[in-house]
C-alpha cells in the first residue's frame, strides 16, 4: 500500500497550459520491490490519517500472517512515530508542507524483521538534541531501557519540550529487535529532515 500526497507539482506543455507532472511509478515500484516496501506514505499529516493507515496495516500485518506480537510492536512503533511527528509540528506551528511526513514498512523477508521509518523536518536545535537521545538509547540493553521507561514515566511531564521525545521515543527502542539508528540532513539554516529507523 503506498499513500502519496495528494496535490503534485505542475508543469506546462507547448500551449502554455498547466498539466499535471509525469511521475515515473514505474522506478518507483522498482524501488520499492527492490527494498520489500510493504507500506509507504509521504505528505501532511492528521490525526484521522494516523488511524487509518494504522488500522490499513495492521490488517495487512494479519493478513500476512505476523505474529501477533509483531503485529502490536509494529502497530505500536508506527503509531508513536507518526504521533510524535504530528504532536511537533503542530507544536511549532509549521504549515502543511513543513509538517510533511514520510513513513515507510518494509520486510526482510530473510530474517522475518519488519522495519518502519520515519522523516520530518525539524529544527537544528531539536534535530541535534533527537541524535542525541537516540544514541543514548541505542547504546542501552533491555535492562537499561526498562530503567529508563520506568524513570521517565515517574518524572514530570515538561509541556515545554520542544523534541516531544519522552516515553514514546523509549517504548520505541525497547520493541526494536536491533538499536534505533536516526539520521539528519540540512535542508535550510535553521532546519533539517530527522529520520528515524526501528526493525521490528
């Protein structure tokens, strides 16, 4: 299943009348055939379209017969990133096309890991401190991430956090079958795409 936005660039032909830009879904399907892209949307996105493509795969999950505890890790990873990302951008006042998100599920048909990712924009600051964090996590075992569940669900909740990576960020690492990795990318001065990656 893949979602695109619904709204794409124009273009104009030799009348000088706009028309819709040709996208090559040939490469695309490539592209996502090649990586075992089970999953993909790109674009802003709201509370109600969160539930919907959750509830999309977990059918799929079912239908392809995931354990039903790799069912829920994946459900619940998808639903915390996507959460996460709405929850920021609305916190930072972005516009639709600041606040598009690209999430993809694919499958490792070799070991039977699922892997969901996430990418965002974000602000330089937030961005840097996000790395952070997901390195702290990822260097911790099952223990260590337990312990920090724990101490985080104890501390008080900071309205003023900018990142919005608090529990869900460590309940994501401790469903992960292999550390969290993340990434970021300049796109301006001040801002930057965080990607974040979780196999299941």
């Amino acid at each position: 299943m893949c979602i695109l936005p619904a709204d794409s660039p124009d273009t104009t032909n030799s009348n000088g009348s706009r028309v819709m830009r040709e996208i090559d879904l040939f490469s695309m399907r490539e592209e996502f055939q090649r990586h075992d892209i089970r999953l993909c949307f790109n674009g802003p996105i709201s509370r109600s379209l969160v539930e919907e493509i959750g509830n999309a795969l977990k059918k799929y999950l079912e239908s392809a017969d995931a354990p039903p505890g790799a069912v829920m890790d994946i459900f619940g990873v998808y639903v915390e990133m996507t959460q996460n990302i709405r929850h920021y951008a609305g916190r930072q006042g972005f516009s639709d096309d600041e606040s598009s998100t690209t999430v993809i599920v694919a499958r490792d048909d070799d070991t039977g890991h699922y892997l969901v990712e996430a990418c965002n924009l974000v602000k330089r600051d937030d961005g840097n401190a996000l790395l952070e964090r997901v390195r702290e996590l990822a260097a911790m075992d099952q223990g260590q991430l337990k312990k920090a569940f724990k101490t985080q669900l104890r501390a008080p909740r900071d309205e003023e956090a900018n990142t919005g990576a608090g529990l869900g960020l460590i309940d994501i690492a401790r469903r992960s079958a292999e550390p969290l990795s993340a990434q970021l990318k300049d796109v301006a001065d001040d801002r930057q795409l965080f990607s974040l990656r979780a196999v299941i």
